[in-house]
C-alpha cells in the first residue's frame, strides 16, 4: 500500500494545525514571502568561498557541530560579532551566539525557552505573518503597538503598558532577544540565522534546539565568503532593491493614482500600501492571485485585522523591473473590476463596475 492511499486522519492528534497547501509554483508576479533578488545573489563568490572551505576544513563534516561545537561554526560567530558591533551596537563574544536555521527557528527557540499559553506579549502592530502566527498556535495574547519609521510608537508602548499594569499583566516579552539571518542579506535559501544572547538564555535555548545542529556547510561558506566580502556586498544589493522600491512606487502612482497610500520606506524589500477603505485586500488577494498576482493581504500581517483591511503588503526584491510595472498593471486591472478603484488607470478615465 502506498503512503498515498493510507488514511492517516484517525491518527492525527487534536490541535494540528491546518494541513499546509501543496505548492503550485510561483505566481507569474509574485509579491510575496521574503524573496530577495535573483542577480544580487553572489554566486561567484560562494562558488569560490566553497571551494576555499571545503578544501581546509571539509574533514570536519565527519563530526556533528563540526569541530565547533553546538552553537555553530565558530568563524561565522566571529563574523557576526563584528557585524553586531558594527552594524547594530551590540558588544558580544562568539559564545553569546547560537547559529540557527533561519529567524524563523530563532523565534521558536526564543517562544519555546520564554512562554507558555495565557501570556501576554507586545509586538509590532504590522510585522511578519511567521511571528504571528507562532504566537497565536501558542495561545499567547498579543497586544500590538502601532508603528513609526522608527518602529514602534513609545507613546502608543506607553500607553499599551500603562493599560496592562492596570489589569495587573506583566508582559512576557518587548524586544528582548536579538536575533537576525543572512535571508535578506545574502540568501534566504541558505536558512542560516542566529540568536544573540546570554548563556542563561542561550543554554536554555540549546536544550530545546534538538535537530543535532543546523547545516554546517551553510555556515561554513557564510563565514568564509562574508569575512571579507559582506561590507562591500550589502551596499551594492542595497542600491538594487532601492532601484526596485523606485521602480514600484512609481508603477503604483502611475496605475492606482492617489488611490494607492505609501510612505518612501528607510529600507528593506516590503512596502506596505493603503487602498481606499471598500476595498478588501482578502478578497483582492484572491482574485489577484487568479490572475497572476501574488500580494500579501494586510490582515494576515497585523494585530489590527480591522485597521489592516484595505491594507497590502509588496515584496520587491524578487520580481524583475519589467514584472514590477506589468504585476502592478495587472493588480490595478483587478481591484477596479472588483472593487471600483482606482477610477483612473494609468491616466485613462474608467468607469468603475457597478
Ligand atoms: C517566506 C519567509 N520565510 C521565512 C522568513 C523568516 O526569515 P528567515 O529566513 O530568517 O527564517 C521570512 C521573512 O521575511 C519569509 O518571508
């Protein structure tokens, strides 16, 4: 009997969640996930980087956690010690860093070690599906803080805690552990991340992180080609997403005129778009999905389901400039078929559907 007609469902236990949908290829324009730009991956200098590694040390694969430990390989940890102070102030040592698979397992580490069901968390109002939905399947109440270009709005976090001392709740968590990934910055394929943090913390991190370590050739390439190539890479893919932010935004003003809200973001590849408030970015996600379309619908990326509702979220770091401008068309075409806006479609007057 193959696995395909074996019924698994009575042996499922209570609280799975939902079964994950097949994957059906990339949208024709795909504006989602966190995928970075195809030709800012810097393949020649992982090929070399590769070679250079695995030639001194590639011995070491023989043994689990390399000849570094479980916390990872440790010339990637002595890497990011220089980029944590460099780039984000943090004064730390290789041993305050555990190497994991991407964020996504930082932030199950962190959850896993700090909380249990009933506590209560403050988080970014508009943040990442992941981290959401992480916290939601651990029945953990999450109060989200409206945000700034600085990130969350101090007199909104004053307020939200103030509110909280009231009920006589004591928040688990703020921004308490640093964590990061090499996803944006070099691949997020590569599924290399980390965790920043005391050994009190850390050790107890370790103990649930049971997979017998992440995968080491990963680090190893990471370390040997970021060492002396990172400082330089960044700046360049940097320059490449703000030319695709341009390149959006000026799509956007063209096809949705002043029926599409943006502010210029400081960084980053997501642009986060205000439509007017008939429109329903589920519902648009739906249609514009059957038409080529990828987007993120706002409410699957916010604690505010209502204040996100006419609300989407564009990853531009994937699609080509041509695929920006025609995906950008192509979503205009649908939400005024659906939704009556924008009225005017790259200067030429429609008339809505009734
Ligand atoms: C599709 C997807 N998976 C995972 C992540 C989480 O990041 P990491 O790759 O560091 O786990 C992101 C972040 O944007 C993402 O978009």
């Amino acid at each position: 009997m193959t696995s395909a007609q074996f019924d698994f469902s009575p042996l499922l236990p209570a609280g799975l969640p939902a079964p994950a949908a097949k994957w059906a290829g990339l949208a024709k324009y795909s504006f989602i996930g966190g995928n970075n730009d195809p030709d800012q991956v810097p393949v020649d200098g992982l090929i070399e980087a590769v070679n250079a590694v695995l030639k001194r040390e590639g011995k070491t694969l023989a043994t689990y956690g390399l000849a570094s430990g479980p916390q990872g390989y440790r010339r990637l940890r002595e890497f990011l010690t220089t980029k944590l102070k460099r780039d984000a102030g943090i004064n730390c040592v290789a041993d305050d860093i555990l190497i994991v698979s991407g964020s996504l397992q930082a932030l199950d580490l962190v959850n896993a070690t700090l909380l249990a069901r009933g506590d209560t968390v403050i988080i970014e109002r508009d943040t990442y599906q992941g981290a959401l939905n992480r916290l939601t399947r651990l029945g953990v109440n999450l109060v989200g803080i409206p945000l700034d270009r600085e990130g969350m709005r101090m007199d909104a976090l004053a307020a939200a805690l103030e509110d909280l001392k009231r009920r006589g709740i004591m928040p688990k968590y703020i921004y308490t552990i640093h964590i990061g990934s090499f996803s944006k910055s070099i691949a997020p394929a590569l599924r290399v991340g980390y965790i920043v943090a005391p050994w009190a913390a850390l050790s107890r991190m370790l103990a649930l992180k049971t997979d017998a370590g992440s995968g080491a050739l990963e680090q190893m390439v990471l370390a040997e080609y970021c060492a002396p190539h990172f400082a330089a890479h960044v700046p360049k893919l940097t320059r490449g997403l703000r030319a695709k932010l341009d390149t959006l935004m000026e799509a956007l003003n063209e096809q949705f005129g002043t029926s599409a809200e943006f502010e210029d973001p400081k960084g980053g590849i997501f642009l986060w778009v205000k439509l007017p408030d008939n429109v329903d970015t589920l519902k648009l996600y739906q249609s514009a999905l059957a038409a080529g379309v990828a987007i993120n619908p706002g409410p699957e990326w916010s604690t505010d389901k209502a204040y996100a509702g006419s609300r989407l979220r564009l990853c531009f770091a994937n699609p080509s400039h041509e695929q920006i401008r025609e995906g950008v068309a192509v979503l205009a075409e649908v939400c005024r078929k659906e939704f009556g806006v924008p009225a005017r479609i790259a200067n030429v007057e429609k008339r809505a559907r009734s």
